[in-house]
C-alpha cells in the first residue's frame, strides 16, 4: 500500500483547483476538493436544510450539479464556522489522503487539520484582486452578473471569515511551501507545485 498526501491549502480563488488537478493527474493520484463538501452543505442550507445534519448525510449526489455559483461560496463559507460541521467532514477527508495509490486534498485546513502528517504541504496564494479578477472571468463566461467590485468584495469577506473563525482557520502550516500565483501563468504554478512534490518524493 503506498500512501502519500499533498495537502494544497489557500484563499478562494488562488488557483489551487487547477494546480490541485493537475499534480493529481501527473503523478496518477486521486483528487479531493474539499470545498465542494462544504458548497454542498451550504447549498442545503440555502435551500432550508439544517447544517449539521446536511453534512452528517453527504451523498455523492449531493456533491453533482453546479456549486460553482457566489452564493453557495457565500453559504459554504458560513457553514465551515460550525465546529460541527467539519467535524462531520473530516472523516471522510482523512480516508480520502489515506487511499492507497497517494492522493491529493485542497481546501483551507489540510495541512494544519485534517493531515497534518502529509508529505507535501503547499499554500497557493496570490493577491485579492488578482483573484477577484479569475473568478470574475470564470463567473461572467459562465454567464453570472456580479461586477468586479462584487466579486472582490465577495472574495474579501469569504478570506475574512475563513482566516478569522476559531476551528480550522485558513493558515499556511508552518512546514508549507508557499505559492504565490499573483504574478505567474497557470503553467507556471503547476510546474512549481510538481516541483515541491518531486523535492519530497525523490
Ligand atoms: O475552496 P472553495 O472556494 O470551494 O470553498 C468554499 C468554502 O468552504 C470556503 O470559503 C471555506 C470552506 N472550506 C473550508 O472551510 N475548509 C476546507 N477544507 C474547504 C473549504
């Protein structure tokens, strides 16, 4: 059984879904994004369901269909305050890292919470406008109608509220290799990430 982690923490919208994606498919490992849990908590939410026992009764099927919209990142973001809440998730999460065949998780607390023993921790970051901008991109060719001020104000209360909550803040772990995105292509952030893998695995 061969078992290894990369944990990729970070704000909204730094890049870690891509670079997650892509380390996964070079090195044939399995991929969990962590935050589709909590968007599908808070989708059940918005639709009148209770926190707590939307994310003790995930369904694969919960996690299918478009998530991807800012109200959901919205009610994602206030669900994961519940001590709760992540407690329901993380099982799953840690079963996940220990599959066999390695895989790789990214989220906001893999590192420092849910493995904190992975070999390979990285933060991607990059600037809130920076940011503010892909998702905007990513939001308009999807045809939403939220402006660039929205989606950055959007994008500065959702790392407010996931950096400053007691459980699990959002936090670089103290042996993380930090990524910062602002200045560099998406070929340039995914060849960096396989490079701290390679540093580790040799
Ligand atoms: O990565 P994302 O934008 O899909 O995450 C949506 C929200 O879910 C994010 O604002 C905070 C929460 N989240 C979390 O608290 N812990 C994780 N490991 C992943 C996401």
């Amino acid at each position: 059984m061969t078992v290894f982690t990369v944990a990729i923490d970070g704000p909204a919208a730094a890049g870690k879904g891509t670079i997650s994606k892509a380390v996964a498919a070079h090195f044939g490992f399995a991929h969990l994004d962590t935050g589709l849990l909590y968007r599908a908590v808070g989708a059940k939410v918005l639709s009148g369901g209770d926190p707590v026992a939307a994310a003790k009764n995930l369904t694969p099927a919960d996690l299918q269909g478009d998530l991807r919209t800012p109200d959901i990142a919205q009610a994602a973001s206030r669900v994961a305050v519940l001590p709760d809440v992540r407690a329901a998730l993380v099982q799953f999460q840690h079963d996940f890292a220990l599959r066999d065949g390695g895989a790789v998780l990214d989220g906001r607390d893999i590192g420092t919470v849910v493995c904190p023993t992975a070999e390979v921790k990285l933060f991607v970051t990059a600037s809130a406008e920076v940011r503010a901008e892909r998702r905007f991109l990513e939001l308009s060719s999807k045809g939403h109608s939220d402006t660039r001020d929205q989606v950055l104000a959007d994008v500065i209360a959702r790392d407010k509220r996931d950096s400053e909550r007691a459980e699990a803040p959002l936090k670089p772990a103290d042996d993380a290799v930090i990524i910062d995105t602002s200045e560099m292509s998406i070929d340039q952030a995914v060849a960096s990430a396989i490079l701290a893998v390679d540093q580790v695995r040799g």
